[in-house]
C-alpha cells in the first residue's frame, strides 16, 4: 500500500512541475517548483503516518464492515 502511495506522488508531482512550467512567470521556476516538492513531501508524510497508523489499528477494518454490513441489509 505504501509502494501505491510513493507511485501516486511521483505522478502527482510529475503533473505538477509540467503545469507549474506553463503557469509559473519566467525567473522563479525554480522556486515554484521548490515549493511545490515541499508540499508534496507533506503530503506524502502525513499519508505514510496514516497507513501507519490504520495498519496498527482495526478501525478501518470495522468501519469497512460496518458500511457493508449496512449496504447488505438494505438489499436483502
């Protein structure tokens, strides 16, 4: 799950720099592009600290079933 979200960062960020390119005025792309890699380790930061902490934790699991469970009696 981990290696999923590392490969959807490195997309996003790929993204990212080809529309800071097209968007960003001449002399500080370096700078956006600074800026937005910055954010874009946050973001991967903050996303490893919640696989980490859904995979110690059975919470997701029940919620997971517990929308399940409620969509399977509503259909029966």
């Amino acid at each position: 799950m981990v290696v999923a979200f590392v490969h959807v960062q490195c997309l996003l960020f790929s993204v990212g720099r080809r529309l800071q390119r097209r968007l960003a005025p001449r002399g500080q792309e370096g700078q956006a592009s600074a800026e937005y890699a910055l954010v874009l380790l946050g973001a991967a930061a903050v996303a490893l600290l919640v696989v980490g902490w859904a995979s110690r934790t059975n919470r997701v699991g029940r919620l997971l079933d517990g929308v399940l469970d409620q969509l399977l009696s509503r259909v029966r």
